[in-house]
C-alpha cells in the first residue's frame, strides 16, 4: 500500500473470513444485523479484502456503544444518524439546488400510465420509485411514483401495486469471489440498504449483464440503486439496477412505465 500500512481498518458493521478451502476471502454480514452494512461493500475486490480490517463487525451497536464510553470516547451517546451524514440539513433539496445545474432539476409533467397529464412536479432529482407524499395531487386515492423518464423530464404515477416488480437488469457487476459464477444462482438479494432481502433467480444476460427475477413481486425496484446479492450471511457480489422489465409492457404495446438509467450513467 503506497502509504506502507498493511492494513486499513474501517467502522463498518461488516466481516471478512478466510476460507482456506477455497483459498479466498468472505465478505459476510455483521453480527448486528439490524446495523449491518455490506450491502455498501459489494464492489470490494479479494486484493481489497486481503487488507481491510472490520473492528466491529463482531459487535452489536449496544456494545459498541459501552466500549466507547468505557473509554471516554464523546460519541458513545450520539444519536443515530438518519439522513445523508454529509448534509447538515434534514432535506438534500438545498444542497441538490446550490450544486448542481441539470434538467432533472427543472419542474416538468407528472403523467399516468395511459400518458394523461396530472400536473407537474419540482424536478425529478426530488422524486424515487415509491414516493407518495410532496406529488402534489389531488385524484381521491392515493398515488405512487411508478416511472422516471429523463429525456422527457416526466414523472408518472400509479397506484400502489404498479409499484411491484419481479424482474430487472443488472450490470457493472463485481463478484467477490474470483472464481467463475454459474450462468444462473439462487440468492437473497437486496435491493436497497433497509431491504429485507427476497429470493431471486440470478441468470447472466450476456454483454456484462444479469437478468434478476424475484421469486415474489417487490417493491420500488429502483435504477439507479445497487442490487446486492446473498447467500446465508455471505455477499456474492451485486451491481447496479439498469432497468426494470415491466411485465405488462408486451401487452400495453405503448408506454414504458420505468426507465432506466441512459447510457449506463447510475444516479
């Protein structure tokens, strides 16, 4: 390492074993599994691995917690922190503002699925697949993000269950192992950090993309988001959301209710 430390320890809720069998290193959970946070660390690479130290991995946040008081440390009663640690504010549409100078900034239409305009949004960097509330509609039931579509700078909107997918793609994928995957696994996967995990058919798609098909319908698939691959408490690896496959699209012939990410750029 060009700084002539051997290793780089990090306060990640994560773990790395040593499987002499296989002669590689695990990326695992941590112990705290309502802390854990490998789904962050799935690009790690087995060079990377063989020289980053997890401390905490092997405790609990309560633990972690006593030993920072035990040693006089002042963050031992910090509160949790619930937003993006490097904004200060308890929103990002300010610090989005005063950075950045994008289309996706500008108010546009906000359509439904049959392309009728509803109104018109803030700029759809303020908006995820899911989001229900700041839409500004009035329609006597409740309505969801359901799609992005940047060239157009359009929002579209659904009902709830149009907010379920089964089936996306994945690409820029790195494995943890250096050992060559089958052509399809079985795996937990997570497509956001506070997901729970649902199983899922992982088959290769050919040109460095994966097909992920759920087993049950999830909500918010996401392009954009990572999508991190499981098995028991061990990380596979994991890429970035590029598309989700709307099943119905096949039978509605005109519109594509969620865009993906253009020209392979991950917001």
């Amino acid at each position: 390492m060009e700084m002539g430390a051997e290793y780089v320890a990090t306060g990640h809720y994560a773990r790395i074993e040593y499987d002499e069998t296989e002669g590689e290193y695990l990326l695992k959970q941590g112990i705290d599994r309502r802390k854990d946070q490998s789904y962050f660390l799935f690009s790690l690479k087995q060079p990377q691995l063989h020289h980053i130290l997890f401390p905490l991995g092997e405790f609990r946040k309560e633990e972690v917690r006593k030993k920072a008081f035990y040693f006089g440390l002042p963050i031992h009663n910090k509160p949790e922190s619930q937003e993006i640690c490097f904004i200060a504010e308890n929103s990002y549409h300010s610090f989005l503002t005063e950075r950045m100078k994008s289309s996706l900034l500008q108010p546009g239409p906000i359509f439904d699925q049959d392309g009728n305009l509803l109104g018109r949004h803030k700029g759809i960097a303020f908006y995820t697949i899911g989001q229900r509330r700041g839409l500004g509609l009035a329609k006597g039931k409740p309505l969801y993000v359901i799609g992005l579509d940047r060239e157009k700078n359009a929002l579209f909107v659904g009902e709830q269950r149009e907010v379920y997918r089964k089936t996306f793609v994945v690409d820029h994928l790195n494995w943890i192992s250096s050992k060559k995957m089958e052509s399809s696994i079985h795996a937990q996967v997570k497509i956001r950090y506070n997901h729970a995990g649902a199983e899922a058919m992982v088959s290769f798609r050919g040109e460095g993309e994966w097909i992920v098909q759920f087993m049950i319908p999830q909500k918010a698939i996401t392009p954009g988001q990572a999508a991190v691959f499981y098995q028991e408490d061990k990380v596979l690896g994991g890429g970035w959301i590029k598309e989700v496959i709307d099943e119905r699209e096949e039978r509605k012939g005109n519109l594509t209710i969620l865009i993906g990410s253009k020209n392979g750029e991950h917001r």
